[in-house]
C-alpha cells in the first residue's frame, strides 16, 4: 500500500520531466484515492479547439491519458505501467485560464486497472469525462521507488 510520501516521489518526479514541463501540466496526489493533472496556466500553444480560443481535444486527451496512466501509482508507486485504452467525451469547451483532471480507480485486477478521471475548467464545471484500462507492470521503474527522467 503506498504513502501520501511514496506517491510525493512519484509526482515530484514525473513533475520535474522534461515532457512534463514542456506539456505545462503536473501531477499531484490528493489523497491515497485520486490522481489530479492540473494545466494552470492554460497556455497559448494548448488552445486551438475548433478554431477557438477552446484547449484542443489533444490536449484534453493528453491530460487524461497523463491522469489514468497515473491511476496504478495509488497500488504501487514503484512499479511500471502503460495505458492500454483511452476513451473520452467531450461535453463543452474548455475554456479560461486553467483545467484540472481528476482521475480514480474503478477496479483493479492482478495486472490491469480500469480508471475514470473528469475533466473541470476554472470554474468547476465539468467539461469532459473519460475511462481508460492500464496495464500493469511487474518491473519497477529505474530507482525502484518512482518514475525516472531518463
């Protein structure tokens, strides 16, 4: 079972890649229950939805694929894992000057978790939703605790 400080490591580094920080977003942990991507501030090169000043789907799939993915960390933190499936809906636009992502797990097998996670705009509306199915691994990442940046 992992500690609030196991999965601090784990966000911290994730947070501090250099995808990461070139995506805008970061990862945090709450709680021992859910995952959050939060992209704040929303940036230039994020919008474009439709033409609009809207984040682009892209992006939104993105922050959900980055927030389930991160969903098996809330088993074990030390081990490896991979988005297998990734299904969304988009119910508005999303707009202003930050979104967050909150992801869950639904049910967890042996070696695969099925997740949900909501999509909030600045105001707290919800905006998209999405399930995702990832796989996980028996390898432990590099430094055998967190994700590595190499």
């Amino acid at each position: 079972m992992p500690t609030l400080e196991m999965l601090e490591r784990y966000s911290r580094t994730f947070n501090e890649s250099t995808a990461l920080k070139a995506f805008g977003g970061r990862v945090l942990f709450p709680d021992l229950e859910r995952v959050h991507v939060v992209m704040d501030p929303i940036r230039s090169e994020h919008l474009g939805g439709l033409g609009t000043s809207a984040v682009n789907g892209g992006v939104i799939a993105a922050a959900f694929d980055l927030a389930i993915g991160c969903t098996p960390a809330l088993i074990d933190p030390t081990k490896r894992n991979a988005t297998m499936q990734l299904s969304m809906s988009f119910l508005r636009p999303v707009t202003g000057a930050r979104f967050h992502v909150e992801s869950r797990i639904d049910r967890a097998g042996s070696d695969t978790v099925f997740a949900t996670a909501r999509l909030f705009d600045a105001k707290g509306d919800l905006c998209s939703t999405a399930s995702g199915l990832v796989k996980l691994s028996k390898h432990p990442w590099n430094d055998g605790h967190s994700p590595t940046t190499n």
